[in-house]
C-alpha cells in the first residue's frame, strides 16, 4: 500500500530508485548532517542490500516520490515495538530538493500512517544539535523535543549532541 501525502507519495523501494539511494548514502554534505553512519557504497554492494531487502514487522521502509514521479529520499519508520506502540522516524532528502517542503508532507504522511493505520502511540526522531533545519522540520510537524544525548555522535572530528523529538497520537492533528 502506498502512503499518499500532500506533495508526496511514500511508496516501496523499486530497483530503479536504487541510484537515488546510493546519491543519499555517498553525499558527504548528507553524510555529515545525519546521525548515523556509512562506509562508501559501490553500486554492486548496493544492488546485493536490495536482493536482500525483505519486509518485517519492526521496519517501513518507503522511498519519497514527488507528484512528478521523481524519488528524492528516504522516509522510514523502524524499530517499531508493537507492545509499546512506538517507532523512530528518519528521513533523508537530496539536497536538490532540500528546503521545498518535501521533508515536511512525508513526515506528516508517515505519522498520520503510524498513527492512524499501525495504531502506534508515539514517533520519536533524533538529529544532531547543530542540524537546526531537521530540528526545526520536526518541530513543525508537531514534535516536541524531549532532551539532548550528550556527546552522542563522532562527525567531522568531533563529538556532537543529538536531540531527540517526538510526537504523541493524541497531540497529532492530521
């Protein structure tokens, strides 16, 4: 099932978004502005992820697709615990179409989802303190920050702060 949004459309990962996603993981500037981390990816390792890709209940992995039909990012909601009712969001965005509003209609895609289709009651995102413009996406979507993990992540040569954020059901207006 896709997940239909303003500007957006969430939809499975299909093998032609495959070069979209390696731009995602190998951009440096990406790179350095998210919490995790990445080796370099080859399009051959990442044509062997794909084969291995397989759907699971703690995982919704979608590609963000604009009403023109281009793929630009990730939007993923992972680590679901069905007994708690709680997943953490990441999302991901060229840098090309950073800025347009885009982030935003695919956040608030997948939480109205999560919310109103998984039954989840809370979604929760970490950024890294300096990242004011994910920050600020988040906060704009409705979630609240909740605290900062001190010297969490190593980026640049140096420890950085990550902030986490979430939403509630019953703070969500759709």
């Amino acid at each position: 099932m896709n997940i239909i949004g303003e500007k957006v459309l969430l939809r499975a990962v299909e093998q032609e978004d495959l070069p979209v996603l390696r731009d995602l993981m190998n951009d440096p500037d990406i790179e350095s502005k998210v919490v995790g981390w990445s080796f370099p990816l080859s399009s051959q390792e990442h044509h062997g992820w794909f084969s291995t890709l397989r759907n699971d209940d703690k995982t919704l992995r979608c590609v963000i697709v604009t009403n023109e039909k281009v793929t630009i990012g990730t939007c993923v909601l992972s680590n679901i615990d069905w007994k708690n009712g709680h997943g953490r969001l990441h999302i991901k965005i060229l840098k090309q179409y950073q800025g347009h509003g885009y982030g935003k209609a695919a956040i608030a895609a997948i939480v109205n989802h999560g919310f109103k289709e998984l039954g989840l009651k809370c979604i929760w995102a970490t950024a890294l303190e300096d990242n004011a413009a994910s920050i600020t996406m988040f906060e704009k979507c409705g979630f609240k920050r909740e605290g900062v993990m001190r010297s969490r992540v190593y980026k640049e040569g140096r420890r950085q702060n990550e902030v986490m954020l979430s939403v509630l059901d019953v703070e969500h207006h759709a």
